[in-house]
C-alpha cells in the first residue's frame, strides 16, 4: 500500500512515499521509498510547487502517481511539471528543454548514466530517489545587453533594450518600458538566474516589487509585475 506525503521546503520540492506491509520482514514487499526534486539552480524554482515525479513499471510505456513495486523489480521514473503560472502546462521536463538531469543522489543508484529526463531503477527493500534539475546554459552578465522583444500577456511585441547600469552591478536599466519610451530598470542574480523588478515608479504608475526568471539558453526572461490594478506577465525575448 503506497501513501504520498507533500513537504515543502524553500526552492525544493519534496514528496515522501512510504511502502509498508503487514510483515516487516516479509521479503516481497518494499518497507520504504522516499522522492525528492530540487530544482534549486534552475529556472523552475518559480515552478517548484508543480514539479512531480512519475513511476512506470512496463518499460516507461504508461506512467503514474503511485506504483505497485516489489524488491528486484526494475521501473522507470521521469519528472512532470504538473503547470503553473509561469510555464506551460502539462509537460514532462526533457533535455530538449535546455534542463541537465541528477538522478545520482538516488540509492540504489539509477541503471546506466543516470542524467536523462527518465531513470530506471532497480526497487530494493529500502529506496530514496533524488532528482536535481538545473539550467544546461551557464548564467553570462554579458548575455544580459541587447536588443529584446517585448510583450505583456501574450500582446503584440515590440522592440526594447537593456543597457548594463555601471553604477549598480548586474542591475539593467529597460528602455521603451510597456512600449511608451519610458524606463525603468531590473536586477539580474547569476548564481540563481533570478530575475528582480524593484519597487519603482514610471510614468506615474507604481510597481511593487515584483520577481521573475531568466531562461539562460533561450534568452527569455519573463516576470510577473505587480501594479496597483492587478498584475501583468512581461515577457522578453533576446532577438
């Protein structure tokens, strides 16, 4: 019998499986199978609440929540992000996605190199799968600069430039904010590739400080302003 148990921790994502039978010494049943994610340094820590590992025991051709695993018996594991304000919805985290994979923290440890989107495992008496997930781009200050294209919810896009601040250090000043020639700056963390809108006002409007992330391989950064009215994603595209 499989029980979940959620626990949060800052920029981890944790989720605790206990396998337990009548017998504690009943060979054929797992008495304990604890997962975590981390996806500390990487562009999904805004995204941490909705990351969920999922379990296949036929070869990874349907996956689930909770399996029905015994001691020897090998089964396939894969990260989802379950959705969320941020990213698209529904999606299993690959590779493909610019996202190097960890699985070597795990014991037993994973079958073959172990740093795909999908490991195998061989199921023991006892299990702890760990996953990190980071960013496959490194964070570069000079990647910051340029020219971007501009949206706010999905609107029509257009032209906008960061130019480096050379009195605050990785604090970018935006020019032609919300497409009104207006400016106004953000701060840059590399370590983290966080994103910081601080509080600020322009052309009359009010911004309380607001966050976002930097998507090193793409050059997207994407952050959720929070205005007296409401809020608003702006989104910017390196060109």
């Amino acid at each position: 019998m499989f029980k979940r148990i959620y626990n949060y921790v800052p920029l981890v994502i944790g989720a605790l499986l206990a396998l337990s039978s009548c017998k504690d010494d009943d060979d054929d049943k797992i008495k304990t199978y604890s997962s975590l994610v981390e996806v500390t340094n990487s562009s999904l820590q805004f995204d941490k609440y909705n990351m969920n590992l999922l379990f296949s025991v036929d070869g990874g051709q349907t996956f689930v929540d909770y399996p029905l695993i015994k001691p020897g018996q090998k089964y396939q594991v894969k990260v989802h992000n379950s959705g969320s304000d941020w990213f698209s919805a529904g999606a299993d985290l690959t590779t493909d996605d610019h996202y190097t994979f960890d699985w070597s923290g795990s014991d037993p440890k994973p079958v073959g190199t172990g740093d795909s989107g999908v490991a195998e495992f061989v199921a023991g008496k006892n299990n702890s799968v760990l996953l990190k997930v980071s960013d496959a781009c490194p964070y570069s200050a000079s990647d910051w600069a340029g020219t971007y294209s501009a949206s706010e919810d999905g609107g029509n896009a257009y032209p906008v430039t960061l130019t480096a601040d050379p009195s605050v250090p990785n604090r970018f000043v935006l020019d032609n904010f919300y497409d009104s020639e207006l400016t106004a700056y953000i701060d840059f963390d590399p370590t983290t590739g966080t994103v910081k809108f601080p509080n600020q006002t322009t052309g009359g409007e009010d911004i309380t400080a607001s966050s976002g992330v930097y998507k090193s391989c793409t050059g997207e950064i994407i952050i959720k302003l929070h205005f007296d009215g409401g809020d608003w994603y702006y989104s910017l595209t390196k060109d």
